[in-house]
C-alpha cells in the first residue's frame, strides 16, 4: 500500500534524513521517501504487517510530528501551513528587529562614534551596559525560541540538524556572555575595574541575537521561495470550480463540488468552469480545455461526447453525467502526478542525502577541535576560540544541500505541467537528459492516426468540384475509414453533394452508386479495368502514390474518368520539426510499426529515420530491449495502449495524447496533447533541470568547503582572516535562499524550437489524357469559381486574362469568389480554366446558366 503524510518540524535535510531512517526501521516497510519541500512523506508498505499509526508513532519518536494526508471534512477546508507558518516567521523577524535594532546599537554603535546614554558609558557603568544587552537579548531568545526547542530535542534523539548548529552556536553566545557578567560583578566587588572593562568587551549578546535573527530572515526567504517553486500546484488547484450545480428528484441545486457523486446530472451554463468529469446528456457547446490540453482552440462537444473537468464551457448550455469525481478526475491525477514528481527523489540527490546524515555530527565535530585547537595554541583568550566554535558551527549549511535538489525538480516538473507535460518521478526527469535513443510508434503519435486526402488528381477536362460532388456523394453511403476521409475533404472544401442512390459493393474492388441518374464508381484500379473504364497515364500515377505509402481511389462516371484521390494517414504537422529537433540533440530516432513496410518506409524515408515494420506489440518491447544491451539510453513514445510493454521496459516511457488509464499507468511522462514536439520539450526541460540541479549542488558544497575552514580560522595566521559569528549567520542564511532563487530561474525556460502552423497539404494536379474534352456551346454565360484571389488587385489580374480571350465577356467579383464570362464564340472549359491558371489562380467549379 502506498500512503502519504504530512509532516511538520522538518528544518534541514538532516531532519529529512532522520524521519526517513525511524520509519525505515519498522516491519513491514517496503520505501520511503521524505520531500522537505512539501514537508510529506511516502511510504510504501505491507498493510497486513504495519498500520498508518506505527508509522506515525515513529515519526513522533523521532521528534517530529506526522498525520495521513488529506484528513480533513469538507465542511472545514484545510490549512493551509505553509501561508500560516510564513505569516508567524513574518510576526517573529519583526518582533526580533525590534530589539535587535537598539542591541546591536548599543553594542556596537560607540565604535562608530554614536552618542550612547551616559548612564552605558564609562567603566563604572560596565555592568549597566552589560545588563541592558542582556535584557534586549532575552525577548528575541523567547521570541525565537523554535531553534532551541527543536534543535536540542533533535540532539537528545541523537539526530542533531540545522536548528541544533543555531542552538549550540547562539547558546554558547549566550552563556559565555552571561559568565563575562558574573566575572565583571566578581571584579567590580573586588575593586579590579580593569579586569572587569576586559569582560564587558567580551559580550557576545549581540552576536547570539543577531544569529537568530539573520536565520529567520534567511528561513523566511527560503519559505517565500518554496511557495513560488509549488505555485504550478496552486494554479491547477484554482482551476477547479468550487461549486456545482445538480438537479437531484427534478430540482436543480448548488453543492460544493465536493459533494458531487458519480452519476448525478449536472448543470453547465456559459462561461463556467465544468466542475467534474462526465458525459453530455443533454445539449452542445465549445469546450476551452486549454488550461488541461494546452489546445488554445474551443473543442466542439455533443451529446456523448467526454468532457473535463476544469475546463470552460464558452457557449452553450448542456447538462452532463458525472462519471469521474473528487480524487478520480483528470485535474486531481494531473495534481497527484505533479506533486508525487514534486516529492520523488532524483539519483542525483542521493548524494547530498548521504552527506546531509553525517553533516551536522562532523560539523559540531569540526567546531569543538577548532576551538580546542586555539585555546591549545594558547596565543588567543578564550573568547577567540569560541567566536571561531560559534562560527563554524553557523556557517555551515546543511539547508542549500537538502534544497538544491527539491527546489529544482518541483519548479521543473511544474513548468512541465504548464507545458501539458507531466512528469510523474524525479528520476524519469533526470534519465530523460540522458536519452541518446527514441522510438516512435508511427499510428497516433508521428500520424494523424486517421487517413485523409492527400492527393486529388484530375483528369483532362475535369474541375476539382465535380470530382469532389461526385465522390463525396458515392462515399457518403459507405461506412469503410476511407469513405469518411472523402467526405470530411468535400465538407472542407464546402462542397454541397447530392444524395445517392443504390448503393452496390463489389468485394476487392469498391462501390457505385446513381447520383442523379449517373452512374458513379469509386474503387481501385481492378473496378476501373472491370469497367471498360480508360485510365491512361492514370494508371502509372496510381503506382506512384502506391510507392508513397498512400491509397489511390479511382472516381467515374457513366465510365469517363474523373480522377484520382490518393489517401493517407498523413503525418503530424509537427512531426518533421519533432524529429528534427532530436537529430539536432544527436538522438537515434527509430520508428516501430505493426504496419506493412511500404507504407512505414515512405514515412521513414520523409522523416529520415530509420524503421521496423510489421512488429506486434510484444516485439515492440524486444526491440527496446535491443537498443538497451547495445548501450543506448532508450525513451519510448506511444499511445499509451498497444505499446503498454515497450513504455514500460524504456529507460522513460512518454505516453502521448493522455486520456486512457494505461496510458497514465504505464509511461514515466505523460503528454496531454498529442503532439510530438512536447517529447522535445520534455527532454530539452530535462537537461535544463538538471544543469539547475548541478549549479545548486556545486554552490551547496563550494559554500560549505570554503566557509568552514575560513570560519575555523585556517587562514587566521597567515592572512589575519576571521570570521565573525554575526557574517558567519548572514552568509548561512542567504545560501539557502541563493539555492531556491536559482532553482526559480526554471520559471524562466522556454523551449526552444518553435510550432509549425497546420497547413492543408493536399496535392491538386490536372491530368492530360486521350479522353475528349467537352466543349460549351456558344452564347452562353458560365460561373467559374476561383481560389486565390485576395485583394482588388487579383480579381483585375483573373478580369483582364478572361477578356484577353477572343470571344469572352467577363465580371469577376472578389467577394463571391467567382468570375461570370459571356461567351461570343465557342470556347473549351479547359481554354477559360488555362487562362485563369496562367495568371496565377486556381479554377475549382465551373456553371453553366
């Protein structure tokens, strides 16, 4: 069983680390993984042999508190900790500003020349001076008292972590402190004025005061930042609508979107958010699922149609089914994905976890030698070698180990998220900037996944609309995958069609249908040879467009040929610029296909890439496999179903197109748009992830490995270099917000190759064959319907070419797209479509009226 928990009191990586070792100790625990960024745990384990409250008791042993995630009523919306908890830092930097201002005034400030009361001033006010300094230090002590609290419970539990450096370090200030004002009433009773001065120059009040509250501005830094670093979190929270309206026994209520249970009807109006997953039942709209898809364009829904939660209804009003509620909707899997991707661990990390365990004891370790090793010099007074304990022990940051990976994989695998990627494990993030091998399904993630016309070849003599009349009126009866592509090209092309008649199959060959008393075929080239049909150089087209993996239709009519439609599962707009863009990231791209060779190598060969044809889905796993032994770091891109095994033997399996269980289940990344140029942003977010990752742990052990030697004071007898406790706490504080300021700069990442635009590739060729062209009689008006003209300009360029022509009369109108010529003398179609052709347009229609 997999469980989450909330955990509090985490400060430091070395806290993390204790809280994942107590609850490793028990029976039964299978993995654990503890994010202090989310101050959450996972755990895996056996049910039958642990129980929530053992795991929760082990925590608690270890000096920290945890309860199971999500325990809260409907009623009463959870707290939100980390607002509230950056709200009271906020209350406690003030309050210690408030002393800390006149402290450090009063200690500090006659050195700069500041007038001070003449009561603190002189040698017999020493003890005044020093009594005054204690009283200001107490309230910021209280106020922060946290660090002690939390800091020597964790050392009596033999888990010592950041807060105890700040509690050992400002304490000995403190005390030592509190011991120079015992010495000076010692002295001052005993009439040495001297030797009590000496003691009222060695107050570290100041220094005690200052470390607490510098930390505090440092933690408040750090817990603005992280709040940033979950904001993609928070933005898909708010999209979800807060209430719902049902109609429960015929009467329509509003509930909070809780309370919405599977099956009940609910009401959609214009310009709301769909509160749930479901299926319309009543009416039509246009769906925006951009903030889900990423799609910017409204989706048209009908009855039966699926529709997301979260996304907006822009027109219409409907009424739908809940199918999917509370936890098992689209948005709150997308949620759980980012924040278990927020909460997983990267291989990377796994080094600065182990350092972290140990950093805190070797640290308290290097601080007591330190000090042992002046006072054994003896050249320095005691308060030289604790300034230099006190130092080492504030300087060292365990904060900028613990953070520098969390920070980076939160802020990334939420700007994938904005991008419609998901990431569901820091591992596949970090794999992914390894990948050096791709392999591509080719149905549904290279291809549309359904053919279209991709070719419309006329023969002599036709115009394009009445091929497209014709064919869409035959095709229209059938029910085959071809017949829809056909028709779906006429509606495109506005096409009006006829309704046809008598309807005949021929096995292996095609259909015929009477579209108002013609006799139409529509099939391959053995119908047309059955048929007594003439195809001519038709015929040698054919082949070709064969070779290019298409399938050509042959259209006639009472047995003159119209022409031919080649049709394709075409490739995605963006497919080209997809596999490009892994050529240019040095990426083997390799194409897996249940598809026949001929068709998979026209493809292979538009794309250059290589290819594997007529696999079954289980090769498809064998073939990952084969990349993998020859060395290569594999990534997998399918639907997500048929290529189950092959997403999951990859190094990271990308499923594109979300929608399906499997696709969620099996895949490391999900896409949710079905566009192949996110698996390059994917991978190209990888990389600067981990560069991110990279920086932060470089900053992480280069701060520490260069500030506590100079705080030890390594560098004191040759350069007079020391560090003073007070710096020593600035520069702690600010490594952990310099850490979680360059994870943010992640927001900033911007994929780098730009969207093709969607164009129609349809290819439309005029054929000369020996068939007789029909000729027009004389004195007569026709409309021809033209494509390409813009502007004024271009319908006085169609006007001038027609009127050119002996015998033509001609009027071209821009807004109907059309030119009406009256005919003198007699004049061929084909003469009146070269003339318009020549002067750089296109005739797809011609009347006659």
């Amino acid at each position: 069983m997999k469980q989450k928990f909330d955990v509090t009191g985490m400060t430091c990586s070395a806290c993390s680390a204790h809280v994942e070792k107590s609850v490793k100790q028990l029976q039964g625990i299978e993995n654990v993984n503890v994010n202090l960024l989310q101050n959450s745990m996972v755990v895996e384990y056996d049910e039958n042999a642990l129980q929530t409250d053992e795991i929760i008791q082990a925590v608690q042993k270890g000096g920290y508190g945890a309860s199971v995630h999500g325990q809260t009523t409907t009623a009463e919306p959870s707290r939100n900790v980390a607002a509230e908890e950056m709200k009271h830092m906020k209350k406690r930097l003030i309050a210690s500003f408030c002393f800390l201002i006149p402290l450090f005034y009063i200690s500090m400030g006659h050195m700069m020349g500041a007038p001070l009361p003449s009561f603190l001033l002189g040698n017999e006010n020493v003890l005044i001076f020093a009594l005054t300094q204690l009283l200001l230090t107490i309230p910021v002590l209280v106020i922060n008292k946290k660090y002690f609290v939390v800091g020597f419970q964790s050392l009596w539990n033999r888990s010592p972590n950041m807060d105890t450096l700040i509690a050992v370090g400002s304490g000995a200030s403190v005390v030592y402190s509190v011991f120079a004002i015992y010495a000076m009433a010692y002295h001052m009773g005993h009439g040495d004025i001297m030797a009590a001065h000496h003691y009222g120059m060695e107050l570290y009040f100041e220094s005690a005061a200052m470390i607490l509250t510098l930390i505090t501005v440092g933690k408040y830094m750090e817990t603005r930042s992280k709040g940033k670093t979950s904001e993609a979190i928070s933005k898909l929270m708010d999209l979800a609508p807060k209430k719902a309206s049902v109609i429960r026994n015929g009467v329509e209520t509003e509930i909070p979107v809780e309370q919405v249970q599977k099956g009940d009807i609910v009401v959609v109006r214009p310009g709301q958010s769909i509160p749930v997953d479901g299926v319309i039942v009543e009416g039509f709209s246009a769906i925006d699922e951009s903030a889900i898809t990423g799609e910017s364009i409204p989706v048209e829904k009908q009855v039966g149609d699926t529709v997301i939660g979260a996304t907006v209804n822009k027109s219409g009003y409907f009424q739908m089914e809940a199918t999917k509620v509370g936890n098992d909707t689209t948005l709150s899997q997308i949620i759980a994905l980012v924040e278990e991707a927020g909460a997983s661990k990267a291989p990377i990390a796994k080094l600065a976890d182990k350092v972290s365990g140990v950093f805190v004891p070797v640290v308290m370790g290097i601080a007591l030698i330190a000090m042992l090793a002046w006072l054994f010099i003896g050249k320095e007074p005691f308060s030289f070698a604790l300034s230099i304990g006190i130092a080492v022990l504030v300087i060292s940051c365990p904060c900028a180990l613990g953070l520098a990976t969390p920070t980076a994989i939160m802020v990334g695998t939420g700007k994938g998220a904005e991008y419609g990627i998901l990431v569901k494990s820091a591992e596949s993030l970090e794999i992914a900037h390894q990948i050096d091998a791709v392999v591509l399904d080719k149905t549904g993630t290279l291809t549309q996944g359904k053919p279209v016309v991709t070719d419309v070849v006329l023969a002599k003599g036709i115009l394009r609309n009445r091929l497209l009349k014709q064919a869409a009126a035959v095709e229209a009866l059938s029910e085959h995958p071809l017949a829809d592509a056909v028709v779906q090209y006429a509606k495109e092309k506005e096409i009006a069609y006829e309704k046809a008649e008598n309807l005949q199959a021929t096995a292996g060959q095609g259909v015929a249908a009477d579209v108002n008393g013609k006799r139409i075929l529509a099939g391959n080239l053995k119908m047309m040879q059955e048929n007594n049909i003439p195809v001519h150089d038709l015929e040698q087209t054919a082949i070709q467009l064969a070779n290019e993996g298409k399938t050509p239709l042959f259209f006639a009519e009472d047995n003159q040929l119209l022409g031919v439609m080649a049709l394709a599962d075409t490739l995605k707009p963006t497919s080209k610029q997809a596999v490009d863009a892994f050529h240019q990231m040095g990426i083997d791209v390799v194409m897996l296909t249940g598809d026949n060779r001929r068709t998979a190598q026209a493809i292979a060969d538009e794309l250059q890439i290589q290819v594997i044809a007529e696999v079954l889905p289980q090769d498809k796993e064998q073939e990952v496999r084969r990349l993998q032994e020859s060395g290569k770091k594999v990534a997998m891109i399918g639907d997500g179903i048929n290529d189950a095994p092959a997403l999951m033997r990859a190094d990271v399996g990308v499923a594109i197109g979300a929608g399906t269980d499997v696709a969620m289940e099996s895949a490391d990344i999900v896409l949710m748009k079905s566009d192949l140029q996110d698996a390059v942003t994917a991978i190209e977010l990888s990389h600067a992830t981990i560069r991110n990752i990279k920086q932060n742990l470089f900053w992480a052990f280069f701060y520490n490995v260069c500030g506590i030697p100079l705080a030890a004071g390594v560098f004191f007898p040759v350069l007079g270099w020391k560090l003073n406790p007070m710096f020593a706490a600035a520069a702690m504080s600010f490594s952990s917000a310099f850490v979680v300021g360059n994870a943010l700069r992640l927001k900033l990442f911007q994929p780098k190759l730009a969207k093709a635009k969607t164009t129609d590739t349809t290819t439309i060729t005029t054929k000369t064959t020996n068939q007789q062209t029909h000729e027009e009689e004389t004195n007569m008006k026709k409309v021809l319907k033209i494509e390409g003209m813009m502007c004024g300009h271009c319908t006085g360029r169609v006007e001038k070419a027609l009127n050119d022509m002996d015998g033509v009369q001609a009027v071209v109108s821009l807004d109907d797209k059309s030119a009406t010529v009256t005919l003198s003398k007699e004049l061929s179609d084909e003469a009146l479509v070269q003339a318009v052709t020549d002067a750089g347009y296109e005739v797809v229609d011609i009347e006659t009226k």
